[in-house]
C-alpha cells in the first residue's frame, strides 16, 4: 500500500507528499483520499480562526476540489518545489486570509480570533497548524487500516458517536463482533500514531495531564 | 472500567486519552463528509476532461457548450455534476452572473483564455445564425493554425453584428478576462 511504503524515512517525509504525483496520473483514489485526509484538516483550521461553521464548511469543500486542480496545474512545483504538505498549508492560510479580507471590508466584520497572528502575513507558527496537523496525521492513519477496521473506526468515531449496536446494524456483524473488531481497530491505530511527530504535543499534553 | 496498560476488565482495548482527544478533532458530520468527497469526485472529474483535452491536436470550431460536452463524453465524465458542483446552469451562452464559475471549468480542463473566448464567440455567431466557418477554408479539427483562423473568421461576420450583440460579446469577454485572471 502506497501509504505503508512511504512513511517517514526521515521522520519527516509523509504519505501525503505523494499526493501530487498521484493526482497528475490521474489515480482515482488519491482523491478520494485527498478529501477523506484534509477536508476534515481544513475545516478544524478555518473553525479555530473563528468562521461560522457553515462557511468553514463551505471553504474547506472549495479547497478539497482546488488543490489537485492547483497541482494539476503545474501550481505546486512552480511556486515551492517542497513540501506538498507546506504548500497545501499555505494555500489553507490564503484562503482563510482572503475570507477574513472580505469580511473586513464589509460592515458586518467578523473578525479573526485575536490570539492568532493575521492568516497569510507570514508571522504565523507551527501552532497555527498544529490542530490540522493533528487531523491530517489521525486521518492519514485511519486511511491505513485495513478496511475493516478503517470502516468501523469511522461509523464510531468521525461521523458522530454511534453506539456498537448501531454500528453492528450498519456493518451486518454482531454487536459482540463489533466491540471486538474495534478494539483491534484503536489498538492498531494508537500503535500507528504513537510515534508520530505530529502528535509530539497532543502526547505531551497528555502526559503532563497523566 | 479501565484497569491497566490500557486493558479493560472486559478484556478490551482502552484507547488512551491522546488518542481520543486527536480523534474529536477528525470529528465531521456525514453530511460534511459526503460533499467533500464528492468535490474529489468531481476534481478527478476535470482532471479525466483535462487529459482528454491535451490529446487532441489543434482548435476545434465548437461553441464553448459542445466542446465541453464532447471532451465530457470522450472522458466518461458526467458534465451535468460537474456543472451543478460548480454552480453553472449552462455554457451556451455563459452567463455573466456564473462567470467565474464557468473559468473555474475552462481553466481546470486545460483551455486557454484565448481558447476560451474563440469558443465563446461561436457560440454567439452560432445563436446569431452565422455560419463563418466555410469546410474547406476551416476544416474540422482547425490544425495548428486553426485558432488564428477562426479568430479570423469570426472578426469578419462580427462586422455584421447588431450593435446590441457587439456589446453583449465584449461584455462578456471582459467578464471572461477578469474571472479568468482572478483564478491565477
């Protein structure tokens, strides 16, 4: 599997780096896992700079479609010649950077959450991503895991806290079955991301809690 | 319920605090999650159209509505999602209030701006009722100098146009200009 070969060499190298040689041939499901990893990445990003949830939405949707069509069009290594990751990130920050513009010119002005610097003035950290990072990482690992797994950790946890019956019912298993399967499912994926650098923080934090 | 190393005394896997912390931030609705796959769905849409498109050789003398159509069906691609994704009722003519939305398409499949606006302005001399394009002046296909042919063509029955057609065309193309560039 794409993902499973091309995990951090370094420690610094993702499976998402692949992503813009996979949309130019075009393969299918590197855009169904585009969506699946950053739709949700964006969205975290563009609720913690304070838009309204449906805008948040509407512009994370905007991106998932864009950025293989950016990349298709020869926008990526033209303008950075790195990092997929780095390059989708700053297209995130502009993005938000342009909403908050307009905004700003109207006179019903939302403004952006103070105790973040202004989005695509260059002074933002690694803090402003961190959140994205974290989905982008807990998504990539999810994508990774044998179907099974990958589809029940979905029903349970991404689309709204569905008990085991229900998720039972959707799966056609046993409720039993289901408990069980799961379990495995966590298991594998704590395992995944336990190592992970981009939960460096997400880990310390629980640690410091513990 | 949780007793040691992560283990339940129901012999189940606990998951540990940071796991379940970095999950609630995945959290997305199935409705989010739907019409973000199905803008991946209608990326690879365009991207199918943008390689169909590069394997053709030359200009092709259609209004910009059936050239799209043609290049969607030679790609298997359902041009009426891709045209409902993007927020356009229709391509013959673009409307100026979906402009963008029509350069977002355009651009994504490979079309020039100048491609675009010759595409463009046959749709209007088609809906004019001209027919500028003689078969053999311009044969099918348009070969490497067909762009600048038919660009020729169509400056000469422009000249027959009502004045109210002329400005609706360059209405239009300073739409199309703008919204094109906007996109970069």
């Amino acid at each position: 599997m794409w993902w499973k070969e091309h995990v951090t060499e370094n420690g610094t190298r993702f499976a998402v780096e692949l992503f813009p040689a996979r949309f130019r041939e075009p393969d299918p499901k590197a855009f169904q896992d585009f969506a699946k990893i950053f739709g949700p990445a964006f969205r975290r990003y563009f609720l913690l700079r304070g838009l309204d949830p449906f805008e948040a939405e509407d512009l994370a949707v905007n991106l998932v479609g864009d950025i293989p069509m950016r990349v298709i069009d020869g926008k990526f290594e033209t303008r950075t010649g790195g990092s997929f990751r780095a390059w989708t990130l700053t297209q995130m920050r502009n993005t938000a950077h342009d909403w908050w513009r307009k905004r700003h010119r109207s006179p019903d002005v939302i403004p952006m959450r103070e105790d973040t610097a202004e989005p695509g003035t260059g002074t933002e950290t690694d803090v402003d991503t961190e959140d994205t990072d974290v989905v982008v990482a807990v998504r990539e690992a999810i994508a990774s895991l044998p179907k099974q797994f990958r589809e029940i950790v979905e029903l349970r946890h991404l689309w709204g806290e569905q008990d085991y019956a229900g998720v039972a019912a959707t799966l056609g298993i046993t409720s039993g079955a289901a408990r069980v399967r799961h379990s495995r499912a966590m298991a594998q994926l704590a395992e995944a991301l336990s190592t992970d650098p981009r939960l460096k923080r997400v880990l310390y934090r629980a640690q410091l809690g513990a | 319920m949780a007793t040691t190393e992560g283990i339940t005394d129901l012999g189940e896997y606990e998951p540990p605090r940071w796991l379940q912390v970095a999950m609630e931030a995945s959290h997305v609705s199935p409705e989010f999650d739907a019409r973000c796959r199905e803008a991946g769905e209608v990326a690879l849409d365009l991207a199918r159209m943008r390689r169909e498109k590069g394997r053709g050789q030359g200009f092709v003398d259609l209004s910009l509505g059936a050239y799209v159509d043609a290049i969607a069906q030679l790609a298997s691609v359902d041009l009426a999602r891709v045209l409902r994704w993007l927020e356009v009722p229709g391509l013959d003519p673009i409307d100026l209030t979906t402009v963008k939305g029509s350069m977002r398409l355009c651009k994504a499949i490979g079309l020039s701006l100048r491609e675009t606006l010759a595409h463009v302005r046959i749709g209007f001399a088609g809906s004019a009722g001209f027919r500028p394009f003689n078969p053999e002046v311009f044969p099918r296909g348009g070969g490497r100098r067909g762009l600048d042919r038919c660009e020729a063509a169509l400056a000469e029955a422009e000249t027959e146009y009502d004045l109210e057609i002329l400005h609706r065309i360059r209405q239009l193309e300073a739409a199309i200009h703008s919204a094109y560039y906007e996109l970069d």
